[in-house]
C-alpha cells in the first residue's frame, strides 16, 4: 500500500458498518480523525477507538463547513441502507436517499468552504449493468433504477468537488460481509438452517467486498488520484458459489437454494442483487497500491465465521 504522511481526517458514518472498521484502520495508519456522531453513545464508541467526535447535523453545510476548517480530507461513509427485510420495499430507501442527496451536497459544500483539499465518498458497484459473465471495470455503462438515485447523486457530488479543484476520490464498493454488516449474521444464521441465499439466476456473479478490506481501501483512498474506483475482493462468485462459501463456512450443506431466479419477479426491487457483476479491482490496486486481505468470499466468509464463534 502507498504510504501516506500522516493526515487529518474528517468522517462522517464513523459509527456505521464501515465506520466502525475504517476508523480504528485510519487511527492505526496514523491518522488524527474526527468523526461525526449523532447521540452520547456513538460519541463514546468513537472516542474509544481513538476518534474526536464532533456532534453536528449532516445537513447543516454551515455547521459542517466549521467542523471541517484545518481538515486534510472528508471521508464521507455516512449512510441509512434499509433493514434486510426492507430491501424490496421502496420507501424503505427514503432515509439513505436522503443522506446521499442532501447529505453529500451538503457536505461537498462545507468541504469546499473550509478548504478541504481532499474528498472520499462512498458509492457501490451495484450501480452498473448487467454484464453476464464478462468483467466489469470502471468505463462500463451504469444504469439509473430507482434505489440507486442517491448513490448517483452522492457521485456527482464528489465530481463536482473535484470539478472545484479538490481531489476527488469515489469507491464504487461491492456487497459488504462481515461482522458488523447487519445481513451477514442472518446469511450465515440461514446457511445454519441448511438455507442457502441465491438471489438471481445461480450463474450470475455477486462481487462482494469484506469489510476490513473495504476500511483499508478507504485508508489506500488517502493516497489515491481524483477518480473512480471498483473495490471488490480479487474473485467475483457466482451466487451459486457464493452460496456453497458461505454453507462451507458454517459447516452445512445448502440443501434449499432460494429465491433463485424467483428473485427477479421482485424487478427493479432488487435490481442491486439479482444482476450479474464480476467486477474488476485492478484499476483501484495500481493507482492505490492496495491489495484484499481475503481474495474472495470464500475465505472472508470462513473468516467471518471464525469471528461469530461458530466453525469448528
């Protein structure tokens, strides 16, 4: 990974999936980071791993541009995704719209304002189209459904960022796994249950990203060059395979496979999960100098379940 100088940051999402792993990763990098918390609790939480918090309103570009004055860079992670159950349902997508839409906007305006030079923001792979078996990198055609309103909003924000002279710096992210990402305890607690989740047709590829894999390459973005970047691990799974990791990890067998292709009945509903992405890391590890600890979900996955206290 290239080395960078050490640097102050400031976060906001500090205290979510990503957050909570970017952070601690940032501080021991040597960083001196400032995160935005909401309540007591998130304060302190951040305050243990090593974080100034700062309590101010995402929303609030006046506010935001005070606490970001003598910053080197924003890391902006903030996010509300829906609750796995809510997936489907559309409303349920309200609240993180409105963080990528408002949120972003505001916070490429405070940014602007205090003179940050640099900008991170995160995004996700899912935004491009359907490619079948071929690889996915960066130049491929995005599509625009409806849940991915506020992910091109939050993109466009961090160009226009760049556009003003600031360093711009987006993660198109794939699928978060791992302890703290809200899905993966009930993934793996239905891989217990012999269910193996396939969502799409089996052969469709699912380009996943483990979330200490995801910290470090928001850690790496410190060093990179304006742009936009596909973080995924080194070996896209197809659903099918991914299915048998995550049932090798538990230590089962998948004997039921579902929804399947009965996934696409739900349409642009669940347009992110049931295409085919096999999408490509390279451009990311050479401007950036990173690299995944787990080469795909197979081995994040046995990680993870190490971590849950529940292989062998």
């Amino acid at each position: 990974m290239i080395t960078v100088g050490a640097m102050r940051v400031f976060v906001t999402g500090g205290t979510g999936a990503l957050g909570r792993y970017a952070v601690p990763a940032l501080v021991a990098a040597g960083h001196t980071v400032t995160a935005l918390a909401r309540t007591p609790d998130k304060a302190d939480a951040l305050a243990v791993q090593g974080a100034r918090p700062v309590v101010v309103s995402l929303f609030d570009p006046s506010a935001l541009a005070a606490a970001f004055v003598g910053h080197d860079a924003v890391l902006n992670l903030a996010t509300a995704m829906p609750s796995t159950i809510g997936f489907a349902f559309r409303r349920a997508w309200r609240a993180t719209e409105r963080v990528r839409t408002e949120g972003s906007a505001a916070v490429v305006d405070a940014a602007t304002t205090a003179g940050v030079g640099r900008l991170v923001q995160e995004s996700v792979a899912m935004l491009y189209r359907d490619h079948g078996s071929r690889w996915v990198d960066e130049e491929a055609p995005v599509d625009h459904y409806p849940a991915a309103v506020g992910n091109h909003a939050a993109e466009a924000s961090a160009h226009r960022f760049g556009a003003a002279g600031g360093t711009a710096v987006v993660l198109r992210f794939g699928l978060f796994y791992g302890p703290g990402a809200r899905h993966s305890e009930q993934m793996f607690a239905a891989a217990r249950r012999h269910l193996g989740p396939v969502l799409g047709p089996p052969e469709n590829y699912l380009s996943s990203i483990h979330l200490a894999d995801a910290a470090s390459a928001v850690v790496a973005a410190l060093g990179a060059p304006t742009g936009t970047f596909n973080v995924v691990d080194d070996e896209p799974l197809t659903k099918r395979a991914y299915a048998d990791a995550l049932a090798e990890a538990a230590r089962t067998t998948s004997l039921l496979r579902m929804p399947g292709r009965a996934g696409l009945l739900f349409g642009d509903r669940l347009t992110p999960l049931t295409r085919s992405l096999r999408v490509n890391n390279a451009r990311f590890r050479a401007s950036a100098d990173w690299a995944p600890r787990y080469p795909s979900a197979r081995e994040g996955w046995n990680a993870t379940a190490a971590a849950f206290g529940r292989s062998p």
